[in-house]
C-alpha cells in the first residue's frame, strides 16, 4: 500500500533532533522569565480577517501565504501564520490592558506560511517572540531586544548581527512613500513584474529587493531618514543610546524592510553568518498602532518572533547545555523479577535517575549491546542467582567495576554516588 508522507514544507521533529528544541524552549522560558515576561497561549486557528486587519491585506503573508478555509458555519478560518496579531486579540479580548498598565508577554509556538520551501524556510515553522504592550518609551525597544538578544546568545550562538531601522510615524513613511514612488517611476520598464506590483500597493517592499539592477537602481532612492520628525530622531536615537549602556552592538541599516504593515517606528532584524539566504533569525519592532485597529483601547507596543529551526540549524556547532543526567540500564533475565526492577527503578527515578527497563524479555547479550549504546552510566542486573539471594550486580560501564548489592540498600547505594 501507499505510504502517506508528511506534506510539502512540512517537517517531522525526530527524536534525535528534539533535545535541541527542549534545550531552546527552556532557554526561552528561562530568560524571558528573568526579564519579567510570562508566557501566553494562544490557539493556532483564529478568524481570518484578524490577520487581513492586523498584519495587513497587501503583505506577502496575507495576500499569498495564509491557509485559509471556510468553516462549517460559513466563517472564513486560518491557520495563524504569526503571533502578534493573536496574541494582541487575546489582550484585547481579555482587557489585560486593565489589569496592568503594562503586559510583558511571551509566547513559543508553530506558525504557517505557504511559501516554497527551502532551507530555513517551512511552511509548518515555529517561533518563539515577545510583545510588550503598554509602554511607548525607547527603554521598551531595547529591553525587548537585549532579551531577544540574550536567548539567542544563551543558546550558544556567536555570529550574531543586529541590524536597526526606524521607518518613522505615519506621516513620514507617507511623505518617504510618495517621494519613493516618483523617484522609481522613470525605472518602471526595468523593474520586475514583482516591483511593479510593488510600486503600486506597497512600494516600500521593492526597498529589499534580491535582483542585482534593482539594487543599483535603490541604492539612489530618497532615504528614510530624510524625511524623519524632530520627535522621530529623538526616538530613534535613545533607542541607540539605550542599546550602547546595553553594550549590544548594533548596525543601522536603512534598507531594512519588514513584511508586515503594522510598524512604527522602531524595526530590527538579528542575523547570523550560518544561515545562507534566510538569515533572518529573529524580527520585530515597534508596532503603536495595532491594539487600536484590532478594536482596543490605543496602546503603544513592540515585540519580536524568532524562527526556531532557524535559530537551531544557527546554533549547530554549539557547546550542548544540558547537564547530563546519570543514567541506569536495567538488565533483567528472569522473568520472576521483572516486577521487582521496575520497582527499584521507579525508586530510583524519584532519586533523579534516568532509569531504562527492558520490556523486550530478550537474551542477556542483547540487552547489554543495548546498554553500551544507551550510553548508561550503570547496567544493573537481576539474573536467576540475584533473584534467589535478593540482591542486585551493578556494573559501572565506565571503569568495568562489577559488584553485588542487596535489594534492599540499592538506593541508600546510588544516592551515596555523585556525578
Ligand atoms: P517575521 O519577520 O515575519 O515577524 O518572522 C519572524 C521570524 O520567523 C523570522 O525572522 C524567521 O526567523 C522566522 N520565519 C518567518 N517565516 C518563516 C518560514 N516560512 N520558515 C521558517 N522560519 C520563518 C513576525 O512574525 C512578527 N510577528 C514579529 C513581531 C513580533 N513583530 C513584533 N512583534
């Protein structure tokens, strides 16, 4: 028969690649944690129109990328293919607004985009990200950042590059927009079919173009910066200071264009050398407008969401953090004492043992192979004669030393051990 394979841009996490992923979320936990930030949940299907009005109808994500389907009763569902949006309706929905002044979220998830798959890049992905919604000081971008900043490194990755932008208050982006257009329009014929669509519903977009001509031609355009307000500049440059007392390096780069319309001010991606075309580990900025339009009450916020797979393909040659737990292989060659392993075993898990049990009743040999390769620190055994005489043959599989202990004393044994 036919197998049934998992589908396209879509990927199975194996059980020799999830220690990585356990290690990541802990790290995520563990930082946002110490920052102050609690985690949210939110559900992984979500009306549709949240994300047309939220993330914006001319996006890449929303035009082309969301799995969309209609319900049962005629609504229109998605698959959330980001959290921002979700995670801004569950605090509207919840006034978490009204319970503080100001909510420091975070959150670890899979999200959905339809977009050809290559490396780095899935159409099933997971993110991890934060959104801190009630403060609109330039304090909040760099904290929300430096925390990112922090998992990142604490997962053990060198290369890290922070590249900054800042695409102004709506009236500047307005004026740049406008100016932008004018100075692209005489290039029209030698533009791509893709920046010309561009130039009409979100000409800022053409600004991260991969095609060589149309980098020369963008490297002329009007720049943002030039048409930035007095309080745009001030805002803009305390985020820097800011980012200086951190001593987190940063690059400005004017050409940084995020693919998501509800942005203010502040933007920034974190790259990294490993990753080849996608190098984008994590993105985010400052996003004032967005409680407003999802029918709150106006709150100032900014956030980030990093791609795990790519943070972890990132991190590859990384130093492993997880202290080793001591292991035990439990050997059992008479059936009679089965029980009585099991027992000693879970006695010796409530000791903070990893315990591992036959339950595959095969020979001797067999099981000790398995032993060897489980990389155990211990084997015990209980053969016919340890059965008889109550008691249990522990090997230590690093110096080979064998010896016989009572049933009875075989934790009071191990809790005397240190690793
Ligand atoms: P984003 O830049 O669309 O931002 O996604 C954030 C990160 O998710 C990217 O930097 C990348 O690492 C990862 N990512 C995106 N698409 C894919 C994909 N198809 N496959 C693998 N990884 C991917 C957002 O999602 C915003 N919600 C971030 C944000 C939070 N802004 C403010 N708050």
């Amino acid at each position: 028969m036919a197998q049934v394979k998992s589908i396209k841009g879509t990927h199975d996490i194996l059980p020799n690649q999830t220690k990585d992923w356990q290690e990541l979320e802990m790290q995520v936990h563990k930082t946002s944690n110490l920052y102050g930030y609690s985690e949210i949940r939110t559900p992984i299907i979500e009306t549709a129109s949240l994300f047309n009005r939220g993330v914006g109808e001319e996006t890449d994500i929303v035009s082309k990328e969301m799995y969309l389907w209609e319900d049962k009763d005629k609504s229109i569902i998605s698959l959330r293919p980001e959290l921002t949006a979700p995670v801004v309706r569950s605090y509207i929905q919840h006034n978490l607004g009204g319970q503080s002044p100001l909510q420091r979220l975070y959150y670890i998830g899979p999200s959905f985009r339809r977009e050809r798959p290559q490396k780095g890049r899935q159409r099933q992905f997971h993110q991890f990200g934060v959104e801190a919604i009630g403060s609109a000081n330039p304090e909040q971008d760099a904290e929300v950042i430096s925390l990112g900043w922090d998992i990142l490194k604490s997962f053990g990755i060198k290369s890290l590059e922070l590249k900054l932008s800042s695409i102004g208050s709506k009236s500047c982006r307005e004026n740049f927009k406008s100016e932008l257009v004018k100075y692209l329009n005489p290039f029209i014929p030698k533009l791509s079919e893709v920046s010309q669509r561009r130039l009409e519903k979100n000409p800022l977009r053409i600004l991260d173009t991969k095609n060589k001509d149309e980098i020369e031609i963008v490297k002329s355009a009007p720049k943002i910066e030039q048409f930035y307000t007095k309080d745009d500049q001030n805002y803009f440059f305390s985020v820097q200071k800011f980012l200086n007392d951190l001593e987190i390096p940063f690059k400005i780069d004017p050409l940084l264009v995020r693919g998501l319309d509800y942005y203010t001010q502040t933007t920034f991606e974190i790259c990294s050398e490993n990753l080849g075309a996608q190098d984008a580990l994590l993105g985010g900025g400052r996003y004032n407008g967005l409680v407003g339009s999802l029918g709150g009450k106006d709150a100032p916020a900014v956030g980030f969401a990093a791609g795990m797979e790519r943070v972890i393909i990132a991190a590859k040659n990384r130093k492993k953090i997880s202290p080793k737990i001591p292991t035990i292989y439990a050997i059992c060659t008479n059936d009679e004492a089965i029980g009585i392993l099991q027992n000693s075993a879970k006695q010796l898990r409530s000791i903070g043992y990893k315990v591992i049990c036959e339950t595959l009743r095969r020979s001797m040999r067999s099981q000790m192979r398995d032993a060897n390769k489980s990389n155990a620190d211990y084997v015990m055994i209980i053969g016919d004669d340890e059965f008889n005489s109550r008691t249990i043959q522990l090997k230590d599989l690093k110096n080979g030393k064998q010896e016989k202990v009572d049933l009875e004393k075989i934790i009071s044994y191990f809790k005397s051990l240190t690793f």
